[in-house]
C-alpha cells in the first residue's frame, strides 16, 4: 500500500511538472502606426514699412506704430502721413496650433548711400498667437533716431529685416 501510495504521489507530482513545463512562454501582440503631417507655417510681407516723410534738420526721433500712426519728438517734424505704414506680414500654418514671433532686438541701419540712421525698438501687433484661420496679420513698428542735418533723400535698409514665427 505505501507503494501504491508513493506511485500515486509520485505521479501527481509528475502530472503538475508536466503543465508547468508545458505553459506558454512567449506572448505576441500587434500595433499599427500613424502621424499627422501639419501645414508648415508660413511667412510673408504684404506691406513694408514706410515713415513717409519726416523733416529731421533739427535731429530727434520719429515712431512708427503697429496701426501705421506716427509720433516724433526732439525736433522732428512729421510731413506726409498718407504712406507711413507699419509692415504688415500675413503668418500661415496648421489651424489650431500656437505660434511665436521673433523680432530684430538689435538696431538696423537705413541708409542713403553716404549717411546712416538708426532703427531700433522693434514692437509687434499680433491678431493672436494661435492659428484660427487660414491666415493672421502680424505688426511691426519701430523709432527711427535722427541725427540733425542728415542729408535730404531716401534712406532704406541694405538688407531685409527678418521677422521669425515658429510653432510653440
């Protein structure tokens, strides 16, 4: 009977070796991958910017605003204002998505050829800084600071300015 009683234990305990030898050892499961390519964004110029016509004999400052209104002060004396205009950049991209924009913080040089006057104070207007439409006007204003007795003429950038926007 002991033997009888062994062989039984003895095959219990085989029968349960046996099922964990026997359990799975490995698993598989299966993804699938997707992307969503957005709009680039997009810049460009519609309007340049323009402080029209400024009598500077007497040296001082003159701002151009984002809503194209000028003020001057320390001499200068504003003349035409019908084409004083801020630059006007219209920004493009993937509706939804935040966006910043980058201004010159240094000073640029407008020149004639022969005598240079400084652009500085860079400020902008934006609509909002997330797309919601197909496109959005970006602002920019800046001062103009003028030495007195500069020379009469048209005095412009050598280089264009660079305004950046990229997604947040």
């Amino acid at each position: 009977m002991k033997n009888t009683l062994y062989t039984g234990l003895f095959s219990i305990i085989l029968l349960f070796s046996l099922n964990i030898s026997m359990a799975q050892t490995s698993a598989t499961a299966t993804f699938t991958a997707s992307v969503n390519i957005v709009q680039p964004i997009a810049l460009q110029t519609t309007t340049n910017m323009n402080f029209a016509d400024v009598d500077a004999q007497h040296g001082g400052q003159v701002t151009l605003n984002t809503d194209n209104s000028r003020t001057a002060s320390g001499g200068a004396i504003l003349k035409d204002s019908q084409s004083a205009t801020a630059a006007n950049l219209q920004v493009s991209g993937q509706n939804g998505y935040a966006y910043s924009v980058q201004i010159p913080e240094q000073n640029i040089k407008l020149s004639n050829g022969a005598t240079e006057i400084t652009l500085k104070d860079f400020k902008t207007e934006v609509e909002a800084n997330t797309l919601n439409q197909d496109s959005q006007t970006i602002k920019v204003g800046a001062t103009l600071e003028l030495e007195p007795g500069l020379d009469p003429g048209i005095y412009s950038t050598t280089t264009p300015i660079a305004v950046v926007v990229s997604y947040n």
